[in-house]
C-alpha cells in the first residue's frame, strides 16, 4: 500500500512537473528554435564537409564565408531567438499578447548583456548566453504579464480605434515599466564583481550546471529518471526534454561554434551535449525499441507480435515508437522492464566511453531534426564513426532484449495456442518447484 502512495506521488510530482508552464515556454521556445539552428547546421556540414574537391569548389565560386556566416547568424545567435520565443510562449500561457512579450524578453535579454566598448558583446548571443535568456524572459514576461492585469496601467482608446492600435497603446506602460526594470537591473550589476547580470547568471548557474551535467552519470541519471516515468506511462522525454535542452544544448553549441572556427572535432571539449542524446539515448525510441523491434522480426513466434513488428517497424526507423511502447504494451509490463530500462543507458555508455578512449571523435554539435531515420541521424550528427557507433549500440541493445523477449514471447504463444494464464502460471511454479528440490 505503501508502495503505491509512493508511485503515486512520484506520478502526481511528475505530471506537474510536465504541466508547468515556465518550463513548457522553455522547452518549447527551445523547440522552436530547430529551424533555424537546422539552417546553422545543414551550413556548417556543407561549408566543411571534409570531400577536398568539394570544398575547393566552395571556395573557388566564394559561397564558403556565406555558408559560415549562415552558421554564425543561426547557432551563434541562438540565445537572440530563444529570448523572444519563450517569452511568446510564456506570454501565451499567462494569457497577455504574445507579440509585446516575446519583444520585452528580447529587450530585458539584450539590456541584461555585457558591453564591450558600448557594444554587445556577441559572445553572449549564442551558447555562452543562453541561460540569461532563459532567466531574463521569464522574469520579464512575467511582471509584464502581472503590470497588464493592472487597469490603470493600459492606455484605453475609444471603440473606434482600430483592435491592433488599441493593444498597442494598452501594452505601452505595462512594457516601459519593465524596459526600466531591467535598465536598472543592468546598471546595478555593473556595480558589482561580475559587471553584468548575464555574467552573474554564467558563473552562478551556468557554469555549475555545465559541470555537473558535463558527468555521464548525471545524463545517465536523468535517462534512467525518464525510462521509469514512461514505464508507468508518462511520456518521459517531454518530462526530461526541458532539463536536456537547457543543460545540455549550450555544450553542443560550444562545440558547434569552436568547429566552424576551425578547431578539429578530435579537440572539441565536449562530448555530451543534446545532439549525443538524441543519437544515442535510446536508438529507435525511448527504450531502445529498434533493437526490440529487430528481435521480434528475426525470432518472433506469436502471430500479434509478428504483425507488431510489420506495423511498428517503419515508424521505429524514424525514432517513432508508440506503436510499440502502447502495442506490445511496454508500458506496466515486469517481463520488459529491465530491458526497456536498461538499453538506452547502455546505448549512452558505449559512445561515451568510446569517445573517452579515443576511439571516435567528440560530436560537432550539429543539431539534428527529430524523425530523421537512424543512422542516417548519427551521420549527420557526427559522420561515419557515429553512425558506426549508432549500428553497435542497436546491435548490444538487441542482446539486451532477446532474453526478455523469448520470454514474453513464448508466454503471448502459448496463449494463442489455447493455454490459459492460470495452466502458464502452474507450470512455471512447477518449474520453480522442480529447481528447488533440485
């Protein structure tokens, strides 16, 4: 009994963490920034594809600096776009207009950046900036969203006024009242040690959370966290998906950013990062149900797990594997949860470790869309040796799942063959008995 309130609580923590709408404006603000960063990265490949004519041709016909600076516009400006979308999206959830917020944020983000020689400094605008989007967009949308609930904050014009003029001019106040918020926010911080309140945010938050999240076992931690919310059926990667893009996209970025300066992917300082999540942390899907799904198609016995296979087998190419997490089920069922658990913390060790002894390279960073089939994906995201690494994981992880499934299987046979659970569960006792006496 004791138990279950445990689960239940966990599941009851879970869901609210899920449902919160500071961290969905983050997760999806992020999330939508994937156009642009897919430009930044489909540049980056073609400016330095490692093919030499292909390259020379590039150069030869100048489209190289158009390519890098298509790159430096994208992901090293990240923190520019993610600024105004999540204030969009937190602007949404508080019920105020988007627009007006997600400028606001990108104002308080701007105002809230060093000055190098009166500039901003462009350091900031891409990796190194991001948590201050982050931090600064909430805050700003926030207490623009609270000032709006404020009547005699809004400038009310006559039922004449067109609807767009009238929004406008009500938002007026609302929005310089923040703009002087953050003015004084940045002018009180160029007071104290740090001289900017961005600089304050990447030593006191960034940097710490880059360091420990810079650990595997901290990644393997946060995957073992959502293997076991999507065993009790609470889609996990979302639940997970906001701490992986915050923590873990600005080291891809740094990586992103040092490889198009030139440095060789074999320095780059990062090996994790949110790219080497989505390669490797369960190849097919959560769980790494590709690997499941190549075990039913080769050894498979019961008739309905033949045609699960046929029927979840293209979509798992693509990382889609709903059909065979709520199928089979996955979700709930003791035989599979150890597998179900265990590959993709497996799948994410291998690469690690192999990047840690020298074996393939760091990945570049480059960001790759959700979807894109598997190995393909690994290519993009870091070329052949990923790609490689991508094939050896889905074969480990088919070891992992082959007891399990012989198991689970011959039991979903014997069923279709006639035998009811009861007959199942008598001769597996029996079986137990025989061992004991044994």
């Amino acid at each position: 009994m004791d138990n279950n309130k445990t689960i239940d609580r966990v599941l009851e923590f879970a869901a609210k963490f899920q449902a919160n709408i500071y961290l969905d404006s983050i997760s999806k603000g992020l999330m939508g920034t994937l156009p642009i960063t897919m430009i930044g990265s489909i540049a980056l490949l073609l400016a330095v594809l490692p093919i030499e004519p292909w390259t020379n041709f590039i150069a030869s016909i100048g489209v190289t600096p158009y390519l890098l600076a298509a790159s430096t516009v994208t992901t090293s400006c990240l923190s520019i776009y993610a600024a105004f979308l999540i204030g969009y999206r937190l602007a949404h959830h508080l019920q105020v207009d988007e627009i007006p917020g997600g400028l606001i944020s990108l104002f308080a983000f701007f105002i809230a950046t060093p000055l190098t020689e009166g500039v901003l400094t462009m350091s900031y605008m891409g990796a190194q900036g991001l948590f201050t989007a982050l931090i600064a967009s909430l805050l700003a949308t926030r207490i623009y969203a609270a000032l709006m609930k404020c009547d005699a904050l809004k400038i009310k014009m006559p039922p004449s006024v067109p609807g767009m003029i009238a929004t406008t001019f009500s938002t007026m106040i609302p929005a310089i009242l923040v703009g002087l918020i953050f003015i004084a926010i940045a002018v009180i911080f160029s007071y104290t040690p740090w001289g900017s309140f961005a600089e304050m945010i990447y030593s006191i938050v960034a940097t710490p959370l880059m360091n420990v999240g810079g650990s595997i076992w901290s990644l393997v931690l946060i995957v073992l966290v959502q293997m076991i919310l999507w065993f009790f059926g609470i889609h996990g990667s979302l639940v997970v998906g906001t701490v992986v893009s915050a923590v873990y996209m600005p080291m891809a970025l740094e990586n992103m950013e040092l490889y198009a300066a030139g440095t060789p992917a074999s320095e780059l300082p990062h090996i994790l990062g949110n790219t080497f999540y989505s390669l490797y942390a369960g190849i097919g899907g959560a769980g790494g149900t590709l690997s499941l799904l190549i075990v039913m198609f080769l050894f498979a016995k019961a008739k309905q797990n033949k045609e699960l296979a046929k029927l979840a087998g293209i979509p798992g190419l693509f990382v889609i594997n709903e059909p065979i997490v709520f199928g089979y089920p996955l979700i709930l069922n003791p035989i599979m949860a150890i597998p179900f658990i265990l590959t993709p913390i497996v799948q994410l060790l291998i690469p690690y470790f192999a990047t840690v002894m020298g074996l393939i390279p760091p990945l570049t960073g480059v960001q790759v869309p959700f979807g894109l089939p598997v190995v393909i994906n690994g290519f993009m995201g870091g070329g052949w040796t990923a790609a490689l690494m991508q094939i050896i994981d889905i074969a480990v992880g088919c070891l992992i799942w082959f007891p399990f499934f012989k198991i689970s299987d011959a039991q979903m046979y014997k069923e279709e063959m006639g035998e009811s659970m009861e007959e199942i569960a008598e001769e597996y006792e029996e079986k137990a008995q025989k061992v004991q006496e044994a």
